[in-house]
C-alpha cells in the first residue's frame, strides 16, 4: 500500500535529476568553449537560415496523421459491414497501416519544404 506513495516523488526526481544534469553538462560545454576563445553565436537560436519553422511541420504531420486515422476508420467500416471481416482486426490494422501511411506522406512533404527553402 505504502509503495505507490513513493513511486510518484521517485519519478518526479528522475525527471528532476535529468534536467539538472542536462543543463549543467550543456552550461560546462558553454563556458569551456568560451574559455578557449570558440565562437559563442552558435549558442543564439535566431532564425535557422530559410528553413522551414517547425510549427509549420509539426501542423503538416498532425494533419496528415489525423486524416489518414479518420480515413482508417472509414476503410475499416466498409471492411466490416461489406466484407464481413471481424472489428477486432479491422479497426486496429487500418488505423496503425493508413496511420503510418499519412506520417510518410507528411515527412516526405517536409523534405519537400525543406528543399524548397
């Protein structure tokens, strides 16, 4: 009874003690490249030059994502109701195939942006 009170400061701390680890590795790498005179504008996040803004492709893949899922569903109906094939394996298997279909279109999509700029 009393371990699933100390499993959710457990993870907690996980998450904790990676960030602090993360920060300070990346705070060390910083200031040791600065001690030995490296040039410090790769530390600045402006603009990436002409490359395409990740809103724009994180958008592009969800909606592809959410149409090839919405797509799934209608082929899987069909497969039921028309073809008599049974629910438990069509929903399932359309969903995951034309799911995975639609995040290939969108990453070839942003290859696409991404050599257009």
């Amino acid at each position: 009874m009393g371990s699933e009170v100390i499993i959710i400061p457990i993870i907690f701390g996980v998450i904790l003690a990676i960030a602090y680890l993360y920060f300070s590795t990346r705070n060390k790498e910083r200031l040791a490249l600065i001690e030995k005179g490296g040039d410090a504008s790769i530390f600045v996040r402006g603009k990436r030059g002409g490359a395409t803004p990740l809103g724009k492709i994180i958008l592009l893949n969800l909606a592809l994502l959410l149409m090839g899922i919405g797509t799934a569903i209608f082929v899987a109906s069909i497969f039921v109701h028309s073809l008599g094939v049974k629910q438990e394996v069509a929903y399932p298997g359309t969903i995951f195939l034309l799911a995975g279909v639609g995040l290939m279109v969108g990453f070839n999509m942003t290859n696409k942006l991404d050599k257009e700029n």
